[in-house]
C-alpha cells in the first residue's frame, strides 16, 4: 500500500515539477537578450516596459468599469431580513354601540425575509453608459498606442547611442594605437639625435589626452546601456548584449521628405477627437435628464408573527407585489439647465484645443523637418571631411617620415582626422534621431514597426 502511494505521488509531482522547471526556464529565456539587434530591444520593451504594460492594465481596468456600468441593465436582485421584538404593543381604540374596545395588535416577536428584483426599463445614465463604452475604450487603446510609439523612439535614439559611442572607442582605440607608435618613433629620433624632446612630449600629451577620452566614452557606456535596460524594461542584473555595425546606420538615413501632414495620423490628435465625441454625448446625457426613469420589481416576502419567541418560525405568513415605478423629474433649480451649458463650454473648449494642437504638430513638423535636412547637409559634409582628412593625414605623415614635414603638422593632421571622424559619428547619430523626430510628427511610426 506505501509504494502505491509512493508511486502516484511520483504519477502527480514529476508533471508539475516539469511544468515549474519548463516554466522557469521560459521566464529565464525572455529576460535575456542575446546579441540583439534594435528589433528585438523593440519587441522586449513593447512586452516588459513598465509604461506600456501599465497603459495594458488601464484597458482591463477601464474595460472593468464598462462593464459595471452597463451591469445596471441586468436585473437587480437583493436579499433582506429583520426581526422586531415589540418592548410594548400598540393599542387602538374600536368604538362599537357606544361602547369602547381597547385592541392590542400585532405580536410581540416578528420577523421578515424579503427576497426583491428590480429591472431598470428607462435610464438615462444607462443609456450614456451604453453609448460612451466604445469611445472609453478607444480612449484607453490610443492611450496605449502612445506610450508605445514613444517607447519605439526612445528605445531606437538609445540603441543608436549606444551603437555611435561603440564606434568612438573604437576610433579612439584606433587614434590610441596610432600615438603609441608615433611616441615610439618620436623617442628613438630623440634619443638619436634627430629631433629635439619636444616631438616625444607632444606625442605623449596627445596620447594621455587620447586615453582619458577612452575612459570617458567608455564610462558614459556603462551608463548609456543602463538607461536602454531602463527604457526595454530589462533587469538591471541581466548583461544585454547588442548586435548591430554601422552600416545599419547608414542604410536607415533616408526619409521621404514630400510625405504630406496628416493631423488624424497622430495619436494626440485622435486622443482628442475622442474627447470631443464623449464631451458630445456628455451633453446629451445632460438633455436626457429631462426624461423620467421607468422601472420593474417584484418580490416576495416570508411573514413569521409570533407573541412566543420559540415559535416564531412554526408558521408563514407570505406575501408578495410586483408593479412599475415612474420618475418624473419636474423641477431641480435649473440644474439641469447649468450642466447643459457648462458641457457645451467645455466642448467650444476641446475644438480650441484641436486648433492649439493642430498648430502644435505643425510647427513640430517643420522644426524636425527644417532640423533632419540641415542634418542630412552636415552628415554629407562631415563625410566628406572624413575623407579628405584621410588623405591630409596619409600625405603628411608619408612627409614627416621623409624629414619634410614637422611633428607638429603631423599632430595637427591626426587631430583633424580623429575630429572629422568624430563629427561624422555625431551627424549620423543626430540625422537618425532627427529622422525619428520627423516620422513621429507625421504620425508613420507605430508599434508594429
């Protein structure tokens, strides 16, 4: 008998043992990113980050409030009980050939059980109910919608952050390894006799200054993909491996610049055409006050009346009505009139808000726009800039090998060539972010992408 218990509590324990491990291993799987590209950071955030999960939960909670309110259509049904003890009975006088009768009524000891069912036939705030639920949960999903396009572009500036401080330290080290043999080369021409200490020394400030710059860039790493975790919603104890080159970089420059503005593509300018439609129905309801309120109920009562309390439950006395009730508001001190007028205000105020945002986005338009072609002119010229300085850097430094050119030229060349370098990092950083900025001001970045 033990080793057939023995043996079914196996049977129960290994499935749900699997069950937990494959579960966990899930959970471990999903909180790890492994060499990921700006995709996948994208769809990690639209799944972990804390905003865009709460906006989720404000549509559950909002679709819970729907609901409750519509609830109000379904019969109400409802239970109660009492029970009176009579410290002193009531007594009445019956008159009778002139003669007086003094009646006690009633008992001593009563008790009820009421079992009672109402049904709203005419409401008004249940015909609001019904008519605002779809635009209360349009409401709620714009909402969401968002908190993701902001999510997409924030996670999509940090990735390309990240991706342009990688390729400075890279540069950086490249600058690195140049200086340290320049400073070897300038140290046996001083020790040689042929050159004076100054060539060495500069080379050696250079290459401090280089190397100082190498642990700025890669502190401010640390701390850039700190602020990434924060924006995917990624644990802070997980290492987050990224994936990318900058040639992802280049190939996503370009943008349409004839796309026409389209106020109803951005998501706070439906936010408040929606507004607008409940302001609207809010000020029907107001009207809808004036009609009156029809309702149903039935119930049924068990009577128990005994003047001994021991047997007040030996006997029933039943009862039970049904009817219709009729309210009828006729009067409420112009109330009604004032929620009017107030909800009309507050609708000539959204259509000002319409305007103030259709202005907004516009202008919004024009500087991203104004600022991602300026952009694209310094990418293009700091390309530029990088060849050429390539070439300056290369021709000198064939020259100052040769005993043509000084040291100094030839530090001057390397600090225009890792500048120009630089700067191009930093236009293709900034036309990206512009690109961003101009597709969010149109409207064409969703979730989705």
């Amino acid at each position: 008998m033990k080793h057939n218990n023995l043996l079914l509590a196996l049977l129960i324990g290994i499935p749900v043992f699997l069950a937990e491990y494959s579960y966990g291993q899930s959970q471990v799987k999903d909180s790890v990113l492994q060499n990921a590209t700006l995709e996948a950071c994208i769809g990690y955030a639209l799944k972990n980050q804390p905003v865009v999960n709460q906006s989720l939960l404000d549509e559950e909670i909002g679709e819970r409030d729907i609901s409750s309110a519509l609830s109000g259509w379904f019969p109400q049904i409802e239970g109660s009980a009492s029970f009176n003890h009579n410290l002193k009975q009531q007594v009445n006088v019956l008159n009778s050939n002139g003669q007086q009768q003094f009646l006690t009524l009633g008992t001593k000891n009563t008790s009820a059980l009421t079992l009672r069912a109402d049904q709203k036939i005419l409401d008004a705030g249940l015909i609001q109910a019904s008519k605002t639920a779809r635009w209360y949960r349009q409401q709620f999903k714009l909402n969401t919608e968002n908190n993701k396009i902001n999510t997409v572009v924030n996670v999509s500036k940090a990735f390309y952050d990240i991706l342009t401080s990688r390729e400075q330290l890279n540069i950086t080290n490249e600058n690195i390894a140049r200086l340290e043999k320049q400073l070897k080369d300038a140290t046996a021409q001083y020790e040689g006799g042929l050159v004076d200490k100054t060539d060495y020394k500069r080379a050696q400030i250079s290459l401090s200054n280089s190397r100082a710059d190498k642990k700025r860039i890669i502190e401010l790493l640390k701390y850039k993909n700190a602020y990434l975790k924060q924006l995917i919603g990624y644990p802070e104890n997980q290492e987050l491996s990224l994936q990318f080159n900058d040639t992802d970089m280049v190939n996503e420059v370009l943008l349409d610049t004839t796309q026409q503005l389209n106020y109803s593509s951005r998501v706070e300018y439906r936010q408040l055409e929606t507004q607008k439609r409940l302001q609207l129905l809010n000020t029907n309801y107001n009207k809808l006050a004036y009609l009156p309120t029809i309702g149903g109920f039935v119930n049924y009562n068990w009577n128990y009346l005994n003047n001994n309390f021991k047997d007040l439950y030996s006997e029933n006395f039943p009862s039970s009505v049904a009817g219709l009730t009729l309210n009828i508001p006729i009067f409420q001190g112009t109330r009604r009139i004032q929620e009017i007028r107030k909800s009309q205000l507050q609708e000539r105020r959204i259509d000002l808000d319409l305007i103030d945002t259709r202005n907004m986005i516009n202008t919004q338009y024009e500087l991203s726009m104004a600022t991602y072609k300026a952009n694209l002119n310094d990418w293009k010229t700091a390309k530029e800039n990088v060849t050429l300085s390539e070439d300056v850097y290369n021709t000198i430094k064939l020259q100052y090998n040769e005993g043509i050119k000084s040291y100094l030229d030839l530090m001057t060349a390397e600090t225009d060539l890792r500048g120009s370098q630089i700067n191009y990092l930093n236009a293709l950083f900034n036309l990206l972010s512009s690109k961003f900025d101009v597709q969010q001001a149109l409207g064409t970045i969703t979730f989705q992408q």
